[in-house]
C-alpha cells in the first residue's frame, strides 16, 4: 500500500454522545464513547473492511467520517479533492489566528518536550508507560488545536514576520475562494455532461467560465510569487524543514460548515444495513434513485427523457429491470432492495461509499449476489469502500485490508491475509476462533466470555484485559500504544509492544 494515494486519512477521531443528567445535583457530565481516539488511513481504490462485535462503534464511525454526526474531537482529511479547490472557510479562519496561535502551539510544545524528558527517566516500567500514556494523550490534544495551522502554513511559520505571512495567506485564500466558485460550476456541468443532461446553452456559460478560470490564475501567479519569495526568506530558520513536512492540502471534514459538507455528498456516499428501512415508501424506484441527483442539480426535471435514461442506466448497473422504475418497495425483496440502496449511492458517481452492514440482513445465497456486485461496480468505477460488518467470512472474501474495533478502539489492522493467517491481538484471536468451520474433523468453538464493558465508564488500561486470557497487570493500568509491529500490521498491545520485553 506503500505507492497507494491516500483517500481518507483519520486522526484521532472521537466521537462521544452526552447523557442527559439524571437531576440537577449530578455534577459529572456523562458520555457514550462510541469512538474513542481512532487513527487509519484509507486508500483509493481498495476495500477496507472493519469488524467487531456489535455495539463497538463501527457504524458509529463509518458515519462520522462521512459528518453524519457532529464529529466530536480529532480530524478526518478527505484528498478527493483539495483545500485549494473547496476553499473551505476554516482555512481562512486558521490563517488569522496564526500571529497570535503558533507562539501559544511553541510555548506548549516546550512544555510537552520537558514532560516527555521527565517520563524518559522514570525506572520503574509501569509507572513510566503511565507517562508515556499522558506524554501521547498531549500530543493528541495538542495536534487537535493547532495541526491545521501546521498543515495550512506549514514552513511559512518560523518566518519572522508572522503578521506579513498571515496577510499573504488570506490574499490567496480570497482569491481561491473566487477560484472555487467557478470550479463548482464546472464541476456541476461535467456531471451534468456525464448524465447527457448538457445542452448548448450550458455549453455557452462553460466557455465563458473557462475564460474567467483563466484570468484568475493569472492573478494568482504574482500572489504565489509573494508566498515564494516568504519560503526562500523563511528556509535558513531552525526547524523550517520540520514544518515543511506538516503541508497537507486534504480537506478537513470535521471542520467544514452544513454547505461546504453537502457539495462533498456527492463524492461520498452510504449503503445502509436494513433495505426496508432506509428507503422511502411514498417514492417510486426511480424517485429515490434520482433523489441525490436533483438535490444536486446534475438534473432539473425528473419527467425528462435524459433523466430517465440515466436512471435506468445506474439501474441496471445494479441489476435492476427498467420496468422496476416505476414500482415502490414495498413490491421487491430484501435482495432487489439493497440494489435500490447500492443504486442510490452510486447515482452521483461517487469516489467513496461507506458500505454500513449492506448484507447482514440479507441470507448467505443473496449475500453473495450482493458482495459480487460490489465488486464489479468497485472495478468498473474505481471505488474506494469502507466494508463495515460482523461476519469475518464475508470479510476476507471482498476487503483488502482489515481494521478490528473493541470498544470505540482500533485493536488491530493489516491485510485480509496477514489478520487470518497471523492475527495479533487477543482479541482478533478469539473472533476468529468463534469462526464455525466444515474444513476440520473435530473442532472445539472457543467462546469469548462475558459482554463487552460499558462505553459509558470503559476500563482502564487496555479496554479489552477483563475478557483477556493473556492479560498481566501492566494491561489494567496503561493504554497500549498503537504500532506497527510487522510492515502494514498495526497491533495495541502489550504482548505485541516493541518494548514488551521490559514489562
């Protein structure tokens, strides 16, 4: 995956649900911890699946990615398209604070740098991995604040004239933000081209916009002069290569306002887990196909012949009659459904679609229709999934590499072989031996024991050492930390830990 282009890349990510206060004399304020501080990476064009047991915040994540919820803490970059193309409006609000917030972000790295030196020198290994623990839970907090602003300025932060950088940065983001207009616009006509919904009237405006495209790039060029010549004068300051390294031009979703997020809809989609619930029963087949694309104005009519043709096209994509179009789905079962569902999200030509148990409702022979179809669509229109479900066995058949949650964490991640050939962690252990089997003479079922702990008030340490066999007493007290142990194989565990040997 090493040469692979990053599509979603999460940091950090948290997302806690409040509890409403059983009177007014309770002062702790409680919170559901569905996800709680999960980092990966996803790649374009592969299928990523997550597992685990239910209630440990798979769904929970595949629809905070996607903004569904209001993500609480950390960041969710999306490289489908460019900060310098959106021009979000939190990059302009980051580039005003930066006179006043890299000298706070500088001041308190001194003051992480000095506790990190402070746990190097503790003897004994519990209580040092406890401060470790708090060195990492820093960091964590201290990336939240400022690392857009490392990202966004990146070497142009140890210039000496921060009020001059500041000004340059904002220039150039008032006018990508013009950029950004007339890009949406040409966006909007390539879909509308690719839907044959193109007429020369639009084909008129498309030159003109073109035109305007033009012209401002050239009044960008000089604006991007000033920023280079701020790199040059900037490039003899201490660590001017360390903050080089943090320019990131990824979009961070967890930022973005209500109208920013929705023109990135069409780029990122969802199959829902039940297809009886999650479509309409008032609309028509086509209606709830065709949905996304008037709500995005690739189409303005719905009683136009182009759009009809389009519709039935994406539908028989999916498998789908023509003559369904017109039929409600109250009329189809559970498999046709979840074509309707799979047409829906692959209407607007997505990059990414979040696939939320899209065949756990469905029984094995449909199953594997469903599965195959996926696979054809990810190939014919270069797909990127997050395949979210229980059942390992449909797993390893469709995912490339694979991610196990345990209680709102990301216990384990590698490539579908690595985790059923050499699973790591405890706990992928134990899922894999639940795994009933026809390939063995006599197999003994190993069952995990008791639930899993509340995500109200988790243990301390590792989430995972009450129902774990191999558990010692450093598991209660510290939080392992999330590493590669293998090249691709990121394990958190103390069994695992590249330092296990002095627990």
């Amino acid at each position: 995956m090493e040469n692979k282009k990053v599509l979603i890349r999460i940091q950090n990510l948290k997302q806690y649900f409040p509890i409403k206060k059983r009177s007014i004399f309770q002062r702790e304020r409680l919170f559901v911890k569905a996800n709680d501080g999960i980092t990966l990476d996803i790649f374009e064009g592969e299928t990523f699946g997550l597992v685990g047991e239910s209630g440990c915040g798979k769904s929970t994540l595949g629809r905070t990615i996607l903004q569904l919820y209001n993500q609480t803490d950390g960041s969710t970059l999306f490289y489908g398209r460019s900060i310098s193309e959106l021009a979000p409006r939190y990059v302009g609000e980051v580039i005003k604070s930066i006179p006043d917030g890299f000298p706070k972000y500088l001041n308190e790295k001194k003051i992480h740098e000095a506790t990190k030196v402070a746990a190097v020198k503790i003897v004994d290994s519990v209580e040092k991995a406890a401060a470790e623990e708090k060195v990492i839970n820093r960091e964590k907090s201290l990336n939240n604040m400022y690392l857009n602003m490392l990202r966004i300025a990146g070497g142009l932060l140890v210039h000496p004239d921060l009020k001059l950088v500041s000004n340059q940065l904002q220039e150039l983001h008032q006018h990508l933000e013009k950029t950004a207009v007339i890009n949406r616009k040409l966006r909007m006509a390539k879909k509308k081209l690719e839907a044959g919904e193109l007429d020369e009237k639009l084909s008129a405006k498309v030159v003109v916009w073109k035109d305007e495209l033009a012209k401002l790039m050239e009044f960008e060029k000089p604006i991007r002069v000033k920023l280079a010549e701020l790199h040059a004068q900037a490039k003899n300051q201490p660590h001017y290569a360390e903050f080089v390294a943090f320019e990131d031009n990824g979009i961070d979703l967890s930022r973005l306002t209500r109208e920013e997020m929705r023109e990135l809809r069409s780029d990122m989609q969802v199959i829902f887990q039940d297809p009886y619930s999650s479509l309409n029963p008032r609309l028509t087949v086509g209606q709830i196909i065709g949905e996304g694309l008037l709500a995005h104005d690739v189409f303005k009519d719905s009683n136009s012949e182009k759009y009809t043709e389009y519709i039935t096209k994406v539908m028989d994509q999916c498998g789908l009659a023509p003559y369904f179009i017109h039929r409600y789905p109250h009329q189809f079962s559970g498999g046709q459904r979840q074509r309707i569902g799979i047409a829906r999200a692959l209407a607007l030509n997505p990059k990414f679609i979040v696939c939320d148990e899209a065949v756990s409702a469905l029984d094995v022979s449909i199953q594997s229709q469903i599965i195959n179809l996926l696979s054809d669509l990810k190939k014919e229109n270069n797909l990127t999934y997050l395949f979210i479900t229980h059942d390992l066995s449909v797993v390893k058949y469709i995912s490339d590499r694979i991610g196990v949650m345990y209680l709102g964490n990301m216990v384990e991640l590698a490539t579908s072989d690595q985790i059923f050939e050499n699973p790591l962690h405890p706990y992928t252990e134990a899922l894999l031996e639940a795994i009933p089997r026809t390939d063995v003479v006599r197999q003994e079922l190993t069952i995990l024991e008791g639930d899993i702990p509340s995500p109200i008030k988790p243990p301390k340490g590792c989430k995972f050492h009450t129902r774990c066999r191999y558990a010692f007493d450093k598991c209660k007290v510290v939080t392992p930390k999330w590493e590669e142990i293998e090249p691709g194989h990121f394990v958190a565990c103390h069994l695992r830990s590249k330092d296990a040997d002095q627990a």
